[in-house]
C-alpha cells in the first residue's frame, strides 16, 4: 500500500494576513489612479484571494476596489500563447 503524504503547511494565517497587507500596500503604491484599479480573479483560488486584497485596499483607503472572475478558459483565449522566441 502507498505511504500516504501529509500536507505541508507553507504559512500560518497571520503569515498570510501580513503577506496580503504587504501586497496590497504594494499594489498602492505603484498604482497613480485608485479609480482605474480593479482585480480579476481566475476562478477557483484566484477569486478569494482578489476578494481578500480588495478588502485590505477598501481597509486602508476606505474606498471600494471592483472585483470580478474569470476562466482559465477565458485568459488563454485573451493572452493566447506567444508564437515568437521573444516571450
């Protein structure tokens, strides 16, 4: 019978909670225009975390940040893959 593995834990929820801080501080940072910002999340994982970020944003600027979805699917028919050796 196989050896089950057990799952690793990569951080605690405090790690991820300053982590998250950090990156929308960043994300601050570097945007001029707050009205042009919005986050699109891939679906499944994706959608939580920009959901997560968004509220860190609205905590700190007390302004909303537009969240929305997509598909795999629907990135890769948008970003189809590069056809040069420049990628």
């Amino acid at each position: 019978m196989p050896a089950t593995r057990e799952k690793s834990q990569l951080m605690s929820a405090s790690e991820i909670d300053r982590t998250l801080v950090r990156l929308a501080h960043e994300i601050l940072e570097r945007t001029s225009n707050l009205d042009k910002l919005a986050f699109i999340g891939i679906r499944r994982r994706g959608v939580p975390l920009a959901q997560r970020l968004a509220k860190k944003i609205e905590a700190l600027e007390h302004r909303q940040v537009p969240v929305g979805f997509s598909t795999s699917t629907s990135i890769a028919m948008i970003y189809p893959p590069c056809q040069t050796s420049r990628c």
